[in-house]
C-alpha cells in the first residue's frame, strides 16, 4: 500500500513555523555572538543599535541583563529559550513525521539551556552546543526525512526566516537572492501555497538594481511581503 504525501493545512501550518522558529534560534545565537563580542570590545553606543535590532520587546538596563534576558527570558518572546520552546511545541506534534531522532536534537538543546540556566551562566559561548544541535536537527531533516512536502515546507520556513533576519541586519544582496531562489525551488511542487501577488512583487524588488537595505520604505515592504509570500 502507498502511503500518501498529502498535508493537511494545519500540519502544514506547523512543519513552516518550526522551520522558522529553528532557523529563528540558529540566527538570533549568530547574530547575539556579535552583539556579544560589541559589548566587550566597547561602550554601550556600540552595540545599541544592534541590540535594537535583535531584541525589540526586551527592557533590559545593563549588558548583563540583556545576555541574560536573551538567553533565558521566557516572557521575551525574542529569547533562545522561547524560540526554542516554541520549535519543540510545533515538533512535538509532528513528532511522527519529522521522526523522534529530528525531535531530539531540539530537546537536547533546551536541556542544555536550562541546566545553563541554573548555573546563571551567561557566556555566549557556552550556547555553542546549540548551534551544533541546529545543524544537526537541520541534518536529521535531509536525512531521515522522506516526504519531500514535509521537507519542502521545513526549508521553505527556514528560508523565509533567515531572509527576515538578514533584510534586518542589511546583509548584502546575494544572501538574500540565494535564499529566495530556494523558496521559489521549494515551492514549485506544491500548488498554491505562494500569495501570486505578493510573490510578483518580490521578484520585482530582489533585484540588484532595486536592493536598499539603507532606505526604510523598501526594506520594511520586502519584510512585509516576504512574510505574508506562504499561505499556510
């Protein structure tokens, strides 16, 4: 008997967001390592801007604080630990189709976080398991999984969120195309699951004539649209 490739929307709803709240974790712990090193390195001037950036909900008043509040604030939404809680909340669920060795990587890394957590450990570096664990889960995903919807959507998710990371951060235009090339790869074996609107105007806008982090208008519309492109 064939098993069927069929998603249900809600399933689907769930494989796209724990793409992105797993690629959300990989980024923020990339970018936080940065901020980290500007903290050290200077004054507070020097990472203010990025620390807006990253955490826009947060209220910290002392670098301490904000590593802390980063790393282990479960009413900051922005946090490692809320990230991650809500990556294992939607993998949980599709523990059968992602398979528990996928699923286990993400419950080690809030593990290890929580035992960090009761050190009061704040060291940055001391998250690099993490990072490992991501890739590994990223790997897991390749791997075990065999349902090339439920892979595409994963990816498709990730994809979309690390083009928002990066628009925010001004990366230059080639990360972004590259990320939205796959999108667009991703996506070509499933029927409407693209805004044909919106994507349109993605395609006019990520162009290298067009491409202006510097201006607020565009950026904000390409992280508008980029994040209303799947209708899941």
């Amino acid at each position: 008997m064939v098993k069927s490739n069929a998603i249900s929307a809600m399933k689907a709803n769930r494989l796209y967001w724990l793409g992105r709240y797993e690629e959300r974790v990989y980024m923020t712990l990339h970018l936080l390592r940065q901020c980290y090193d500007k903290m050290i390195d200077g004054d507070a001037k020097d990472y203010e801007e990025f620390w807006q950036k990253l955490d826009a909900s947060g209220s910290y008043s002392t670098p301490d604080e904000f590593r802390l509040g980063m790393l282990y604030d479960e009413k900051n939404p922005n946090s490692i630990i809320s990230e991650m809680n809500c990556a294992k909340d939607n993998a949980i669920l599709l523990r059968e189709d992602i398979m528990s060795e996928t699923l286990s990587f993400i419950e080690m890394s809030i593990a290890h976080m929580n035992m960090c957590k009761v050190d009061k450990e704040s060291n940055i570096t001391l998250m690099q398991p993490i990072t490992d664990w991501g890739l590994a889960f990223w790997g897991s995903v390749f791997q075990r999984l065999h349902n090339p919807k439920i892979i595409s959507l994963i990816i498709i998710g990730r994809n979309v969120e690390y083009i928002d990371m990066l628009m925010r951060y001004d990366y230059p235009f080639e990360r972004i195309k590259h990320a939205y090339d796959e999108i667009k790869n991703y996506g070509q074996s499933m029927k409407r699951l693209f805004d044909t609107v919106i994507e349109s105007q993605l395609d006019f806008l990520l162009t290298p004539e067009l491409y202006d982090t510097s201006n607020f208008e565009y950026k904000n519309k390409v992280l508008k649209y980029i994040n209303q492109l799947v209708l899941v």
